[in-house]
C-alpha cells in the first residue's frame, strides 16, 4: 500500500472520529457496452482472464474532475433563529502527502466548496483535516 494511500485512509478515519461523515471519492473513467470491432478476415484469440467490452462508450466514476479525494458532510447545529434544524455542510479534502501539489481543478474545486461555505481544503495529515472541522466549526 502507498504513502498516500495510508494516508488517505489515516485521514478518513480521523475525520470520522471527530464526526464527519466521509468516502473515498475516486474519480476515473472506465469503458462500458457489449462489442468489439475488428478489420475484416481479423481473428482475436483469447488468452484467458481478459475482458472483452462489447460497443465500448466511456463513463466516468467519482464525483467531478477537480473533486477531493475525501467528499463527505459535517453535520452542524444552527444558531438560536432556527432553533431545531440541523444542517450538512459539504466537505472536500484533498490529500496531497510529501511534496504533491494540487492541479488547478483541485484548487478550483477546494475554492469554489469554501467560498460556497463548504469545507474546501488541501490536508497532508490528520492534523490538516481535524483542524478543518475546528476552523469551520470555529474552535
């Protein structure tokens, strides 16, 4: 297993510890369908284990390009005007570990959910991302 991915899974636990609720969000793209083409007279052979994806189309997995690696919500209680309602703010973490840095679409991303009044952030700890639920929780 990686240093990211130890650390992504660090992360995730300490989120969760200290009350978020958090996934993994992977994103990807992938290929779905039924059929194949080949050129007139080509004959493939299998080999055995394979996958043969029939009328291939791509579909992506995961949230967005640019979202986090950890989505998930922190569940807040409202201020005394509205007494009794509870509130998901959504949560975006970016794990980076060493020297890794963002690509723009993660920054954008972090930026947009922040200035939206989400948790939009880059973590390289448990740490990181603890002290992002104590900042918007104001701790």
């Amino acid at each position: 297993m990686s240093t990211g991915t130890n650390l992504m899974n660090r992360c995730l636990i300490a989120l969760s510890k200290a009350g978020a609720t958090v996934w993994r969000n992977t994103t990807a793209k992938g290929w779905a369908g039924k059929s194949f083409s080949l050129s007139p007279g080509e004959v493939y052979r299998a080999r055995g284990g394979e996958r043969v994806v029939l009328d291939a189309y791509p579909i992506k997995a995961g949230l967005c390009t640019g979202s986090g690696d950890i989505i998930g919500l922190l569940t807040i209680d409202i201020t005394p005007d509205m007494i009794g309602k509870r509130v998901a703010v959504f949560g975006s973490w970016e794990v980076k570990d060493g020297t890794g840095r963002p690509t723009t679409e993660q920054a954008h991303f972090a930026g947009f959910v922040a200035s939206a009044g989400g948790i939009g952030t880059i973590i390289r700890s448990e740490a990181d991302a603890l002290e992002s639920l104590k900042a918007y929780r104001g701790q």
